[in-house]
C-alpha cells in the first residue's frame, strides 16, 4: 500500500534508482544500451543491458555502491588458457564472467560432457575449477 501512495499520490516510485545510482552505473558502464532495472527483494537494484552487444547484469546498493557484474562471456571472448582448461570436462555450453566488488574474479561454465550431461563449474579467473555441480539436480560433485 505504501509503495502504491508513494507511486501515484506522490509520482515517486520507491523501485526505480535514485540518482547517487544512476550516476555510479553510467561512470561504470557509460556505453550502456537496452537498460532494465529491477529492485531485488534485500532491496538491492539489480539493472541487465548490454555494452557493445554483450549482455550484462550488475547489482547496486541504493546508495550506489556496485556490487558485482556479470558478463555473458562468448566462447571465442574466453582467455585461450582457461578454455583449453575447461575444454578438457567437455564442450563449453556458456559462461559467465562475474566480477564482484572484492577485487574478485570468477567464471561460472556450463558444459556438457561426453554423456550428454550438463555440469556447472565454477572458477577462479584463471580457470581453476573451485566448485562443480551437476546442473539438472543441483548436486555438488
């Protein structure tokens, strides 16, 4: 009910960015296109676009403070050394460059191995696997 008073008495609607956001998301990613914006349910903001036809997400504080991306990496984007790395579980479906606040670095890969089945990787930038998963069933392996 709040959220309706604020929206349309008041023409202010508590979901939408503020401007200390807007202004921290376009010094980060100033060639942004095709800009969605969410708010998340612990009131982080999460925002998917795109920067020269890659597809992105980012999360933000209200405050402004980034958090972390996420980059749909294509296959051909990977570093040589960590595909040749991964390449060896089977073939490479997706993945995903995360890039968190932290200084930290990751990728999470999907990729299907000889029998047809699908397993998530998760690892460090350089290609270290860290964590794997069976996709479909979610199981640590």
């Amino acid at each position: 009910m709040k959220d309706f008073i604020l929206k349309y008495l008041f023409r202010f609607n508590p979901n939408t960015p503020g401007q200390p956001l807007l202004k921290s998301f376009n010094q980060l990613f100033p060639g942004a296109t095709n800009i969605e914006w969410s708010k998340e349910k612990d009131g982080h903001f999460e925002v998917i676009f795109r920067v020269n036809g890659i597809e992105q997400i980012a999360w933000f504080e209200k405050s402004g403070k980034w958090l972390k991306t996420e980059t749909n990496f294509k296959i051909e984007m990977l570093n040589a050394e960590v595909r040749e790395k991964l390449e060896k579980f089977g073939q490479i479906m997706s993945s995903i460059f995360i890039e968190k606040s932290e200084n930290d670095a990751s990728y999470e890969f999907i990729i299907r191995d000889s029998f047809q089945v699908r397993h998530i990787f998760i690892t460090d930038a350089e290609g270290n696997v860290s964590d794997r998963r069976n996709f479909d069933e979610g199981e640590l392996l």
